[in-house]
C-alpha cells in the first residue's frame, strides 16, 4: 500500500462526504484491527496506529500487567510484572504494554479486508453529516432541480440528497418540468437506519411565511413582523403584518413598488390570491381587518375566554365577508384564532340585546 497515496485516498474522501477526517481514520483502525485478527489467526488485544501525515501503518499487541503469582495468567493478553519491568522500569501491576508487531505484508492484507467496515462507517458518518445538516432546514426553504417522477411524488435533487415533493402538496393544477428548479418547503425530516427522507410541501401555509422572508427584506430586519398565515393552497393565503417603526407602512412594503414584491410571490404560488392584514392587539380590530376585502364592519368580542367574536356586515358586505364557499371567514377566523360568526342586522334582530349603531 503506498502510504501517500493512501492518505490523499482518505483526505479525500473525508472531504467528497464532508464528514469528519478523525472519523474516517478512526473507522480505518476499527478495520484494521479486525484484518489483522482475522489474517493473522491473532488472540491478543491490538491497536492499529495510522500516521496522519506519512501514512505509515503499524499494530501493536497490548498486553495487560498482572503480578508473577497471578492464576489465570493470559499469555495472549496479558504480560507477567517482572517481565514488564524488563522493558519499562516503573511499570505498575493493571497498566498496559505494547509490543509492535506489524507484518510485512499487512497493507494488502488489510486493505482488502477492511474495505467493507470502511464502506459502512463512511456510509453512517455521511448519514450523521446529512441528518445534522437537514435537522436545521426543517421548516425552511430549499431550492432543487426536478430529477425524476413517479406515479406520486417529484424527486427533487437538493444536493447531497434527495427531497420528495407529493403531487399532492403541489399547488392546485400547476405543472412541473423536468430540469427545472423549483422552491419548496422542508415540512419533515425523517432519518431511519438505512436513510434520511426530506419531505417537501408547496401547499404547506409555512411556504408562504418563508416565500415573504425572502422577497421582503424588511422582515429580515425586523421593520416590519409577519405575525400569522392562515392559507387554503391555490385558492387564497392570508398574511398578518406590522410594522415596529411608525414611519414604515407594513402592508405598503410588502406589495412593493407598483405590486412588484407581492407580485413575485403571488407568481410563485401560482396565482393563490393573498390577502395581506394589518395585525392589531385589539382583537376586535385584528378581526375587522382579517375580514378584508369587506368593508364598514363592526366587530363585538361576545366571549373573550373562549376566543369568540360577532361580525356585523350590511347586505352588500356580507357575501364579501363570508367569501366564496366560506373561505374568507374560515381564514380569517384561522388567522385571528377567533371563532367568528357573521350576521347582518336584519339577521340579529331586535331581542338580541346587542346594542348597534
């Protein structure tokens, strides 16, 4: 085995995976210690040293120091005190020796049977690498070329692995083409024995929070705060936003000059309509504002403990409140957290003891 060229193998490799060099090299002496015992018919407990900068290879016995009168003396494993104190004066009784004893032609011999415990240390080692770098992306975005498909899901090529988007966490009808690059975000990392498993979601409402992030840079400064998403994939997002500087309009910066920024991001997701809502600390207002695009309506927190509220629309409001199959109310009510029951005042009556104006 040429020791150079054994080292630029490892060096090599440890960068290729990008896992931890003292990893590779502790796995090698693994290996190696088990060649030799397996080559060389060897009893005796063995170290393998390996010379991280010349590449040299050498094993040593080791043997345990017991006292000359000891019973079950070990020749293959342990070494009598008078003649350890031969070789290392000041040698006391349970320390350990070593004797080298690295064969001539260890290198092939070993190489060739180590070769599998490499492989499978490598392969563990890189599991580590992927699942510590992975962990931290759950709930974020990635970007990966589309590589190949199925009856269910898109495989997408993030790197070192692969990300698998379900069909079903696509948005509504939109295509996706091989070859090309698509964002998506990370809802699950799953490691098992045999390998980590991102799973990815466009559909998810976290896509659209993060899809902001990074098309609003004022959210990255802290200016303005994203405080909720509430979203029903492909039909309509809805996202709360304030400002931390009186002098910054929230909802202006998000849909940019002349609608560029909320623009991308409306393209991104494939035309869903975005409601973007002012956050207030007022329940009541928040509540008004959630029920955008309906205007003139009053809002009466009827339970606060329980977290719900009546909303007073007149009749030309009222459809707009409600939306289409319900679904501005029902994100509304998921953005504000409050169960919101939409009433005209023809529908509340006068026994209702609610005084409106």
């Amino acid at each position: 085995m040429d020791a150079k060229a054994f080292i630029k193998a490892l060096d090599n490799l440890a960068e290729e995976k990008q896992i931890s060099k003292d990893t590779i090299y502790e796995a090698m002496e693994l290996a190696l210690s088990t060649a030799y015992k397996k080559n060389f018919n060897s009893l005796t407990n063995v170290r393998v040293d390996i010379n991280k900068d010349t590449g040299d290879i050498k094993v040593f016995s080791v043997y345990t120091v017991v006292e000359d009168d000891y019973d079950d003396f070990d020749e293959d494993t342990e070494i009598l005190l008078s003649v350890a104190k031969e070789r290392v004066k000041d040698i006391e009784v349970g320390e350990t020796i070593e004797e080298e004893v690295t064969p001539k032609d260890f290198g092939r011999v070993a190489a060739a049977t180590a070769k599998q415990v490499i492989i499978q240390k490598v392969k563990e080692a890189e599991k580590e690498s992927l699942l510590n770098e992975y962990k931290d992306k759950q709930d974020e975005l990635v970007v990966g070329i589309v590589s190949m498909e199925d009856e269910q899901n898109y495989l997408i090529d993030l790197g070192r692995t692969m990300g698998i988007l379900p069909k079903s966490e696509l948005i509504g009808d939109e295509k996706v083409e091989m070859g090309s690059s698509i964002k998506a975000y990370v809802s699950k990392v799953n490691a098992s024995q045999k390998s980590i498993t991102v799973l990815l979601s466009r559909k998810h409402y976290g896509f659209v929070k993060r899809l902001f992030e990074v098309e609003i840079p004022e959210l990255s400064d802290g200016t303005i705060i994203l405080h909720g998403v509430s979203r029903i994939a492909g039909e309509r997002s809805k996202v709360a936003v304030y400002s931390t500087n009186d002098k910054v309009d929230a909802i202006g910066a998000c849909i940019g000059e002349r609608g560029s920024r909320i623009a991308n991001i409306i393209k991104e997701l494939n035309g869903e309509k975005v409601d973007l809502v002012l956050y207030d600390k007022d329940p009541s207002v928040f509540v008004k504002n959630a029920l955008a695009p309906a205007k003139d309506i009053t809002v009466i927190i009827t339970d606060e403990k329980k977290q719900e509220c009546l909303a007073i629309a007149d009749e030309s409001n009222l459809s707009l409140a409600i939306g289409k199959k319900g679904q501005n109310v029902v994100l509304a009510s998921r953005l504000t957290h409050y169960k919101i029951d939409v009433k005209t005042k023809e529908q509340l009556g006068d026994d209702v003891g609610i005084n409106i104006k």
